[in-house]
C-alpha cells in the first residue's frame, strides 16, 4: 500500500511533467508530432557521419507531400516570427535541403503575416549560361539586405563554414540568424558547445531551432502519438546515455 508521502511525491513528478509541456508553445509540440508522423524523426539506433551511435535520426528529406511541406512551412515561418520578428528581407536555405525549406517557409510567411520575403539559395555547382547562371537560385542578394538562414538541422556547423562566406561575399548583407528545425544538443567540433552555440561565436549571429531534443524528449516520453508510444523507459534511458556521453555539459 503507498503511504501519502509516496502519494505526494508521485503527483509532483507528474505535475512537474505536465508543467514543462504546458509552457511549450502549441505549434511545438504540433510540430513534434508531425516530425514522428511524417518519419522524419526515427528512433532506433542509427550510425552518424561521426561514427557516433544514435538512440535518435532526423532526416527532413523525408517531408515528402504537398501538404507535409505546406505544414513545415508554417511551422518555420511560426519559429522565426517569434524568434526574429518580420525585420528582414530574405530566406536563404543552403544547398540542397536548404532550397525547399526555404521556399515553403517564404510562402508560410506570407499567408500568416503578410509579409513578402524573397528566398534565395546557392547552387552547388555554379550555373555559366541563361539568364540565371550564377551561384544563387532565387532571389539576388542586395547591399543591405537583412537574411535569415533556414536549414533542416546543424550538426557540426560545417554547412554554414561554406555558406557564409557566398553570401557575405555576395552583397553587403546583415545576417540576422539562423534557424533550425531541431538543435540535437550533442558537443559540436570544439568538444565544449552544442554546433549552434559554436555557429554564433564565430559569426556573430543568433541562432535557434524549431525545438530542441530535451523538449522532443519530455513531451514525446511515455505519450502516445497514433496508438503508439514514441519513447519508453527503455529509450528514455538510451537517449540519457548518449546526451552522458555526446551532450553539452
């Protein structure tokens, strides 16, 4: 039989739970789900570039529909409203997720706030004929253009090493920041800080995500998405190994 303390305590911890996922904004934890649905964010084990092992795998190649990516659009557009306001001029998504995201998330922006930005992404290969060749698709970058980077997820920052440098190079532009769709948590290059930590040191940009793997972790732990629980207590403890061994701390 449980004693009132043990009563008690059980209620705080599920209190304490459910204060964490109220405080998370609706379009969050929406957007938590749509990334399991729409197979995007898989758990299992997975092997990284890195050679690391992961309990976690997030492949954004995987919004596939028409209405999957009107969806991520508008969930974009919500982040970086609500992160940068509507103080800027273009989206640019680096090759070669990069390219839709930032195309759904232009036209997301403006069917929720009105507002017209221009997208722009680079070319891996630069184009030498027609009346787009260049390095850029989309939009051409203007002295004093604000921007936003968009792109799926950042890992190690290299993907902004080789993009800075196009579009700094491009015009005399201000980057105003970055956003993501999941900041995964894990020590980037340097050994000490996540990648979009390190990201902002060396460039001097703000970064953010959509949501971060802590908040993917306490609202998916134990919940049922489609009949299904996400993460148990075996994956629970999995994750929490890895985040002991590959995490910020």
């Amino acid at each position: 039989m449980k004693t009132r303390e043990n009563q008690v305590q059980t209620i705080d911890i599920k209190e304490v739970k459910q204060e964490v996922v109220d405080k998370m904004e609706q379009y969050k934890q929406e957007f938590i789900e749509f990334m399991v649905e729409s197979d995007v964010l898989k758990f299992g084990e997975f092997t990284l570039k890195s050679g690391r092992k992961s309990p976690f795998f997030m492949n954004a190649g995987a919004y596939v529909t028409g209405s999957q990516l009107m969806r991520l659009g508008e969930y974009y557009a919500k982040a970086i409203h609500e992160k940068y306001g509507d103080d800027f001029d273009v989206l640019f998504g680096p090759a070669y997720k990069g390219i839709p995201i930032s195309v759904v998330t232009a036209v997301a922006f403006s069917k929720l706030y009105g507002k017209e930005v221009r997208y722009c992404s680079d070319r891996k290969e630069e184009k030498d004929h027609g009346a787009d060749k260049g390095s850029f698709l989309g939009s051409t970058l203007k002295d004093g253009d604000r921007v936003v980077m968009i792109e799926d997820v950042t890992t190690s920052g290299k993907s902004m090493e080789e993009t800075v440098p196009k579009v700094k190079g491009a015009a005399d532009v201000e980057i105003v920041g970055l956003m993501v769709s999941l900041n995964r948590m894990e020590v980037g290059k340097g050994g000490e800080k996540c990648a979009l930590d390190e990201v902002k040191d060396l460039y001097g940009f703000d970064t953010a995500a959509i949501v971060d793997m802590a908040e993917v972790t306490e609202y998916l732990y134990n919940k049922e998405v489609n009949g299904q629980v996400i993460i148990d207590d075996t994956l629970k403890a999995a994750i929490d190994d890895y985040y002991r061994q590959y995490g910020v701390k």
